[in-house]
C-alpha cells in the first residue's frame, strides 16, 4: 500500500513538474496584456473581455483619443466605437488585452 502510495505521488509530482514547462505564451512577442510599450501586432484579439463600457471608455482615452461614443461589445468581446484624435473622426477597438487600435 506504501509503495503503491508513492507511486501515485511521484506520478502527481512528475506531471506538475511537466506542466511548469510550457510557456503561458509560447510567443514571446505577444503581450498577455498590453502596454503603451508592447502593443499585440494581431489586435484586436478576440477574447473575454472585462473591460466596462466606462471603462473600455478610460482607456480609449488614455490613448488621446476624445469625444469616445457608441461603445458597443461584439460576440468576441472587443469594444467598438467611435472617437476623435488629432482632430480627425475614426472607428477604435479595444480587446481584453487592452490593445487600443484605429479602424
């Protein structure tokens, strides 16, 4: 029963050990969460967004943008809407990585 105990956890063990060596993102290149450094060149990235609409409208912000209307959520969680910079009207999107981009 002993062995048979030990077995069970060094099998446990060993598969832990495993899995710590995949890397959470397998491309280096591509931010988890974006920067105002390190920008994911795939933006907008489909995923679950928590961005609110007040907040999805903060950031737009942040980025210069003004006059930030008509937020609205697609089905793969990127923020739409429409906004001002440098005195020109453009459609922005912002994914749940918080990659801000101008359509």
């Amino acid at each position: 029963m002993k062995l048979a105990m030990a077995a069970a956890i060094l099998m446990f063990a060993a598969g832990g050990a495993f899995a710590q060596t995949t890397p959470a993102n397998p491309d280096a290149k591509t931010p988890a969460v974006a920067t105002p450094s390190t920008v994911n060149p795939g933006a907008p990235v489909a995923g679950a967004n928590s961005f609110t609409e007040a907040q999805a409208k903060s950031r737009i912000e942040a980025a210069g943008y003004t006059g930030v209307a008509g937020l609205t959520k697609d089905q793969a969680g990127v923020w739409h809407g429409q906004a001002s910079k440098a005195g020109a009207s453009t459609r922005v999107s912002l994914d749940y990585q918080g990659n801000i981009t101008a359509n």
